[in-house]
C-alpha cells in the first residue's frame, strides 16, 4: 500500500519537505522548576554529612562490637541502629540502594585467625623470622612449616533450580558426620633451592600429639640433614609424645612457635639465601 485512503477512496495528498517552513533558530530548552525561575533541588537527603560519616564509621567496625549478634553487617541492622541514634527510618531496599551508591557492595568475609595479631606479626617477620632461618644456616638445616586441619565430608550446598516453593533436597547422613584430618608439612632444603611437602591423612580421627609425633618422626628418618619446625600453640604440638621424640632425636630438630598468620603473609617468600 502506497498510503492510507480516507473515507472518499482518495489518496491524501503528499507534500514535500520543501514545502514546509524552516525551523528558524533553536528551540528554548525547557526548565522546570518552581515560579520565577527556582529550580527543585529535589527531596533533601535523610541523613546530615556528619551523620552519614559515623554511619561509615559504623561500618568499619565488628556489628558484634555495637552489640549485634553476628559479624555481618545486613540493612536490618544498619537500619536498626540509625533510627534507635536519630529517629530516621530507612526501608531496607532503599538502605541497600543508598549503601551502593556509596560504594558499599554486600561481600564474603575474609576468614582470618581470630589470634591474629597485625602488630605481633609484623614484629615476627621483622625479628624473630631473621633470627631462625640464620639459626638454620649455621647449622645447615631443612626449615619446615607444619600445621593440621580437618574436612567434613557434606555435600557442598550450592543454588540450584527448582520450583518456586518447592526447595531441592540434598541427603546428609544424621548425627555424626565423617570427616578426614590431615597433616601437611612444607619444607626447605638447606641450599634453599627445592620446596617438597608431605601430608598424611586420617579418616573419622583427629591428629593428638602422639599422630604428630609419629608424622615427625617419619619426616626425620627420611631427611638427612637436620632439621628446624615451625608451628603454631596448638596442643597437639607440645607434651610427652613431643619431647620423648626430641629426646630420641638427640638434636637432629628443634622447634619454633610460629605466630597465627593470613596465607600472604606467611614468609616463604623470604626464605632466600639471604
């Protein structure tokens, strides 16, 4: 169809574009706002720049610390504590939208040792780290870092489709659960050219310190050299187990206690030559 026919049968006549009038300047731009020129400056903010600064403030700390229960800030409790300080209530989608605006993203906590200690360990490194490795040049020693940690074996919960209402089911043995403790130890030669590890596993059991003595003990019969342990205060790491094994050993190892660390700081990466 070339055009639309009115009620006649007779095609509307076309005009050209030249046959309209130009458009002579620009249009005015369109301003709104209130009578005599006042422009709306819009719905004035709910919280002051003083008070939007301690709700930051707020934020940089532990929620356990203002007497919430757990470590994770929600909008509910955000909520919580800005209307019991001042009386204003935020709905939580709009706490949500404000906290992103400002660059706050809902994030998984880092896991870090709750004996961890920034101070305590920076004077570690800076101090006591120097101190053990010269101690096992001098002596030509392995230096070995061992720790223990444990798996349960539950089927990990991941989000998967399902009707809306009706949640899938994921099948858990009841009661006690199995689980497998491991072992591991890291260690260097005395050159501090090869990295090697070791781990044993046990399955339903935990590593005490007669386990831990026997992994050692297993370690020192297949290295030759002498031999400098770094581990944390855990029980399993002192007693008659330990002892009766460095009395065996008569001086082939001594231990260090090592500082509760995060993964990046722990010092391999200084263990050159130097």
């Amino acid at each position: 169809m070339r055009g639309l026919l009115p009620c006649g049968g007779r095609p509307l006549p076309r005009r050209r574009s030249s046959q309209y009038p130009p458009l002579v300047g620009r249009l005015p731009p369109i301003r709104r706002g209130r009578p005599g020129g006042a422009t709306n400056p819009g719905r004035p903010p709910k919280l002051t720049p003083s008070q939007e600064r301690i709700v930051r403030r707020w934020l940089a700390e532990n929620p356990t610390d203002l007497g919430f229960p757990t470590e994770l800030w929600t909008t509910d409790h955000l909520g919580q504590l800005i209307e019991e300080e001042w009386g204003i209530s935020f709905h939580p989608h709009y706490l949500a939208a404000w906290l992103r605006q400002r660059d706050y993203t809902p994030q998984l906590p880092r896991r870090v040792a709750r004996e961890a200690n920034a101070v305590e360990i920076a004077r570690w490194l800076a101090e006591d780290w120097p101190r053990i490795k010269r101690k096992a040049r001098r002596r030509g020693a392995c230096l070995m870092l061992l720790d223990e940690s444990g798996l349960l074996m539950a089927p990990l919960r991941r989000r998967s489709w399902s009707l809306r209402g009706h949640p899938p089911q994921s099948k858990e043995k009841k009661g006690h659960r199995e689980k497998v403790s491991i072992a591991g130890a890291i260690w260097l030669t005395p050159l501090r050219d090869r990295l090697t590890f070791a781990f044993q596993t046990l399955v339903n059991d935990y590593f005490s310190n007669e386990e831990v003595a026997d992994f050692l003990s297993a370690g020192l019969q297949w290295l030759a050299e002498p031999l400098v342990v770094l581990w944390d205060r855990g029980t399993m790491h002192k007693g008659n187990p330990i002892n009766q094994l460095m009395a065996q050993s008569k001086g082939d190892w001594t231990w260090n206690r090592c500082r509760p660390m995060p993964r990046s700081s722990i010092p391999w990466s200084k263990c050159g030559p130097g």
